[in-house]
C-alpha cells in the first residue's frame, strides 16, 4: 500500500516533462512504488569496481569508455553526509536527519561510490521516513519562514504557494523547475482546500506534501547529469547547474549556493576562469575544511576509531588543526602533513604521547627525537588499522599499500578466515604468530610484502602510544624496525613518512585519490593520463592542495561527461 507521499512523488514526476529518458522515470517510478519490484544496483553487478585503491587499474571492469576527454558517470546518489549538508544550508535543518534513517554509506573507501550504490525497499522506506521527519521540524511555525518567503492569504493562496514551489524547488533540485514542474507541484493545493471536517487543512498541508515529495525526488536524491554533444559523439558538455553541481559538492560537500546558481543561469561556469574563481571564494568557506576532513577521515580510514570520547576528540582535534596548518592557515607544501616536526596537543594527548604539555594546555608541541612527525604519528591514523583491539602489523600494512602507494592487494584465499587471529604459538609474542603467516605456503607471498611494514610501526599502539614490547608480555621485545618493500628499512612513523615521501609514490596516490573521489569511483586506465596531468600541477605548485582542485575545476575535463558504458 502506498503512502500519501509516495503517491504525490510518483503523480508529480509522472506529470513531468523533465523525465524523458527510461532511467529517469524508472527510477522515479522505483522510488514512488516502496521497493515493489524494485532491488539490485543501478547498473551491471557483475561489473562493478573492487578494487582496493587506485588510479590506472582496478575497479572498472574490463570495457574501455570511447574517449580520454571526459570521465565517464552515471546518475550519483547523495550521501547521507550530503543530504545532511544539503538539509541544513538550504532548509536550516542541522540535525542530521539523513543519519536517523539511512543505513551506513558503504566505504570504498569513499562514501560516494556510485557504482556501490543499491536501490532497495529498506533504502526507499528510509528516504521517506527522513523526508516526513524533515518536513516536521522545517515547518514548524517557529521555522517555516526559511521556505515560505511569503504571507498566505488563506489555504487556496496560489501565488504565495507557487512561489514556495519556485523557491524550495530551485534549491533542492539546483536548477529553476520547467514550468510543466511548477503545474504539477501546483494541484498539491487541493490537499489544503479540501472540505474535510475530521482532519485540519492549511496553506501548509500543501508545502509539507510539496517538501516531502521534493525530499524523495531523484531530482534531489541523484546528481543527474546529462549534458549536451560535442563534436566528439562520445562527450557531452555539462551545462551551468550540473557544472554547478559538481562544483559545490566537491568542494563544500553540499548544494550549490545562490550565487552559484545565477552563474550557471547565465551560463558563466562554462568558463574555466570563472571557476576557477567561484572556486577559490568556496575554499574560504568554512564548510570547505569540513570536506576536507571527511576526505582525510575516510582515504587515511580514521573515520570511526574505536577510543574513548574524550580521546577521540583529542585525537580529532591534533588532525583538524595539521590539515588546517597545511592547506589553509600557513599553506605549505601538502606532503608537509607526513613530515611535520610538531602537532597540536591538550594536555591529555601530550600524557598519551609522553611529550611536553602544550603552554596553557592546548597548542602546538614538537616532537624532538621521539620518532614521531606528521600524520602518520597521530593516534588517529594509527588507530585506524587495528584489528582484535590491538595493533595489526597485517593491516598496518595494507593501509600503507593501498592507501598510502596506490597497489592492490589481492583477498586472501577463499579457505582463509580472516576474522581469525593470528595462530597460536609456543610463543606468547605477537610477532612469533604473526611469523607463522609468513612461513606459510598459502599466506607468504602476501603477508610478505605487508607485515614487515606494520613492524615498523609496532612500537605505537592502538592509542597512539610509545611501547617497546607486547601489552602485557615485558618478555616480548618489539623489534622496532620494519621494511617497506622495494624502498628499504624504517622505524616509526617519522622515517616512514619520509620514504613514502622519497618514493614519489605517495604524492601520485593521493592525486589518484583525490580524482577517485571527484569522478565517484575507481579509477580507470583511460583516467592516467589525467592523473599525470593533476601531478603535474600539482608539483608544479610545489605540492599545493588548494593550486591541485583549482586546475582540476579549471581544466576542460570538469565540464565535460561521457555515457558510463560498465554501468
């Protein structure tokens, strides 16, 4: 049985003159009809990326898009993250409501991969709920005003009621409504006119139906691109709301602003100067930090780690503030973040790294000679990667493989059980089990190249602290010292940072990342010769975070798409 909002959705969009191609209103019908008969990925599952990383191979599958000119995408799902965002700049709610509801965004290790993104009846009944809940709380008396820029005469005030129509539509569709839109959205009316004795109408029965069925739009809930041809058949031209679009969302996590959209109205984001420019006045917007914590958060895995509260916002707190330093406050070069000589510390942290308390109990403190610099010391990042809440050398590892040099690495066999610990020894040392991985026919060739990394950090626990033998066990001496593969011995974090460094490689991965992140997917080989070009403005500008988006949002790629052929 379908709801009264669900019905409103699918009358509205099927009134539409904007759903013209099948994916369209499938998909409207698919989110109006509560999942009957309505599950699976949009797209091809046997096709979908899994691999763990990176930028030239893996994850896409094995079809080649027609052209290197443009990157190939789909309709893009929000995240909750984004909806949140969105819900909040545009609707004043800051709640999270999109939290309450929606099920955890699958990290790989992105929250905003599309070709992971399922369409089920859990998904749809979650939407709905977060639609109702927002609708609630945004017109409340106390709060209608944000969306209701106008006085209703009465229940049947039309005009009041379409300019409502026009302005939250524009916001949460961020394009203006075709005026076959507005028609549609219109007949709502008839719900607050209605004589009915036994149940209250209002003008605002009318905008709650309006708002709920916005919410639950695939106008709102993807980023639909579609575009217009170029002379290259296989690229189409973005126009001003989807270059908006794109713009916004990756560089404050959320809807384009007013003066966003009057540019795309006249057309100015086609022009790479002026996106470059609308892109330097979102970098100076708060919520700009805010991405670029989520982003470090989720590529670097220190999204959820498992410590106490006041840990945690210890930790939270040292991260921030060097992502801060490096790209914002005293913009230096980005590979500074693993080679910094001091970090920002409480009081708390300080006693939890055994380093000077900070001058008035919160500010930056050097590290001097214990082993420590950069990103790679925080307990956040060497929390990350544990596993049976202790250290995992195993998955230390993977993390500096994956994350950190952009290489795959392969699942373990399929009569493997991973969620085992290490097998048990004569020895009570951790490293003795970890030893057996090594020695085994089956294990060897992988943990090999991953566990002698995660040595090199064991002399920092899960917290983050200094230690030079198990937990426990004084009897088990840590040796520490690790080797990372092909670039040669370290011991802690601080000589990690630097090989990584000195490797060239970490400065390519996280441009990899980054573009990943863009584009909503694993990378694909026709994406290289992107990736060199990104690297090289990004040495060129001596390694500046802020120089790298602006050439990426300038360059003729940003505006520009092609037909995801995989999906």
């Amino acid at each position: 049985m379908l709801s009264v909002s669900s019905i409103v959705l699918l009358t509205v969009r099927l009134a539409s003159s904007r759903y013209e191609s099948p994916f369209s209103l499938s998909l409207a019908a698919c989110l109006a009809v509560l999942g009957l008969g309505c599950q699976g990925s949009i797209g091809d599952a046997e096709q979908r990326g899994t691999g763990a990383g990176s930028g030239g191979s893996g994850g896409g599958g094995g079809t080649t898009v027609a052209s290197n000119l443009a990157s190939a995408s789909v309709a893009r799902r929000l995240s909750r993250s984004e909806i949140d965002n969105t819900v909040r700049d545009l609707l004043g709610d800051a709640t999270n409501p999109a939290g309450k509801f929606l099920q955890e965004d699958e990290y790989t290790p992105f929250d905003n991969d599309y070709s992971r993104q399922m369409a089920s009846a859990a998904l749809i009944d979650s939407l709905e709920a977060t639609a109702d809940d927002v609708a609630a709380r945004v017109l409340a008396p106390a709060n209608r005003s944000r969306i209701v820029p106008c006085t209703p005469s009465g229940p049947g005030d039309a005009a009041c009621f379409r300019q409502v129509i026009e302005t939250v539509g524009q916001r949460l569709f961020r394009r203006p409504l075709s005026e076959q839109e507005i028609t549609a959205y219109l007949t709502l009316q008839s719900y607050a006119t209605e004589n009915n004795p036994a149940v209250s109408h209002d003008f605002y029965t009318a905008v709650a139906l309006m708002l709920r069925s916005m919410l639950q739009d695939p106008e709102f809930l993807y980023r639909i691109e579609i575009g217009t041809p170029t002379k290259d058949p296989a690229v189409l031209h973005l126009n001003g709301y989807e270059i908006a679009t794109r713009l916004s969302f990756l560089v404050v996590g959320s809807s384009p602003d007013d003066k966003l959209l009057d540019l795309a109205k006249a057309d100015a984001l086609s022009d790479a100067n002026q996106r470059r420019t609308e892109a330097i006045r979102l970098l100076a917007d708060p919520r700009a930090r805010d991405q670029l914590h989520r982003f470090h958060a989720m590529w670097l895995g220190y999204r959820a780690i498992p410590q106490t509260a006041n840990l945690i916002a210890a930790f939270n707190l040292e991260t921030t503030k060097l992502i801060d330093r490096v790209i914002f406050d005293a913009p230096a070069s980005y590979l500074t973040l693993f080679s910094s000589p001091d970090s920002y510390l409480n009081d708390l942290l300080a006693d939890q790294y055994g380093l000077p308390h900070p001058a008035g109990g919160e500010g930056w403190v050097p590290y001097g000679t214990s082993g420590r610099a950069g990103i790679l010391s925080h307990g956040s990042v060497l929390a990350a990667f544990s596993k049976f809440s202790d250290t995992s050398p195993t998955q230390r590892g993977i993390f500096v493989q994956t994350r950190l040099l952009c290489n795959t690495v392969l699942p373990p066999p399929a009569n493997v059980n991973v969620d085992q610990p290490p097998p048990a020894t004569a020895s009570v040392c951790k490293l003795d089990r970890y030893a057996a991985h090594r020695a085994s026919a089956t294990c060897g060739a992988c943990h090999n190249n991953l566990d002698p990394i995660g040595y090199g950090l064991e002399n920092y626990d899960i917290g983050g602290r200094y230690r030079t033998h198990d937990d426990g066990h004084p009897e088990c001496v840590l040796p520490g010292q690790g080797e990372l593969p092909g670039y040669g011995t370290f011991s802690g974090p601080a000589e990690l940072g630097q090989k990584l460094i000195d490797s060239g490689k970490l400065e390519q991965c996280f441009v990899q990342h980054l573009l990943r992140y863009a584009v909503g997917r694993a990378l694909r080989p026709e994406e290289t010769g992107e990736v060199e070009t990104l690297m090289g403005s990004f040495k060129a500008s001596d390694h500046s975070l802020t120089e790298l988006l602006l050439s990426f949002v300038a360059s003729d790629r940003f505006a520009l798409r092609q037909e995801d052929p995989v999906q």
